[in-house]
C-alpha cells in the first residue's frame, strides 16, 4: 500500500523478517508498506543495514531458474544451477528477477511471487505492482536495514 506518494525526503527501507513486510520512509515519515516472502530455511536473508548498489529494471538470475530444450520447452524448472546438471542439448534460462534491488552481494529485492511466508532462496520478493513503486523511489544508495 502506498498513502503517501506526495511526503518528501530521503528514503529508507526497512524488511522486517518477523512480519514479512516491508516498509518504504521518506524523510523519517512511513511513506508505503508491502508484503514481501525472504528466504526459506536454508536460504535465509541476511539481516543488518545495506545500501541499494544497483538497479536494473529488467534481470534474471544467474542462480536459479530453467533448463530450455533447444525447441523452446522446459525439460527442467526450479534448478540451481550448482546442483542440478544440464540436460545434453538445453540451455539456462534465469527466473525473471524485475524491478532488481542489490542490497548485498546476490541478495536483492525484486518482483515476485509473495506467499505469505519466507520462500525465496535469500531474495527479498515484493509483489510487482509494490515492486515498481518502491523501485520508482529508491535509488542507488538508499538503505535498507533488514531486521530479524
């Protein structure tokens, strides 16, 4: 939900893992909030205060996504590409990761599928349509804490 689109100053985001939301300020005033889904266990998001280093409207992961036969379908969805082996003749194609956040190293907010609960692999999914809000006013150097 975003009720504040005309308060001015500088933003900061706050992921809050025990609710999973998070919480879009401007100026120290809460300008949006968002459901959002964190890492699953075993993937879990990092927590402490990070910076946005990079934006990119349109990404896709390097990490996780699908493996295409060369006609275009899928022979396998959901892998890692460090623990499942390409099948002879298919190619990778990462899962679509729009409206790209860095915070920290591989971890990002991005649009995605939001559950209800932690289910990423360490990413902080927004719903797409809060994606491109929070998106539109963050910029490169915005923090973001994200506390437990």
């Amino acid at each position: 939900m975003w009720f504040k689109a005309h308060v001015q100053g500088t933003p900061r985001i706050v992921i809050d893992l025990s609710d999973q939301m998070a919480y879009f300020y401007k100026g120290g005033r809460l300008a949006g909030m968002s459901p959002v889904s964190t890492g699953k266990a075993g993937h879990r998001t990092p927590t402490g205060n990070f910076r946005i280093s990079q934006k990119k409207y349109s990404h896709r992961s390097n990490l996780y996504g699908h493996y295409i036969s060369p006609r275009g379908y899928v022979t396998r969805s959901n892998v890692d590409v460090r623990r499942h082996r390409k099948p002879s003749g298919s190619r990778f194609r990462g899962a679509s990761m729009d409206y790209m956040m860095r915070i920290n190293g591989p971890v990002t907010m991005h649009a995605g599928h939001v559950p209800g609960y932690p289910a990423s692999h360490g990413c902080i999914r927004i719903p797409w349509h809060m994606a491109k809000v929070f998106y539109r006013h963050a910029r490169v150097g915005t923090k973001v804490s994200v506390v437990p």
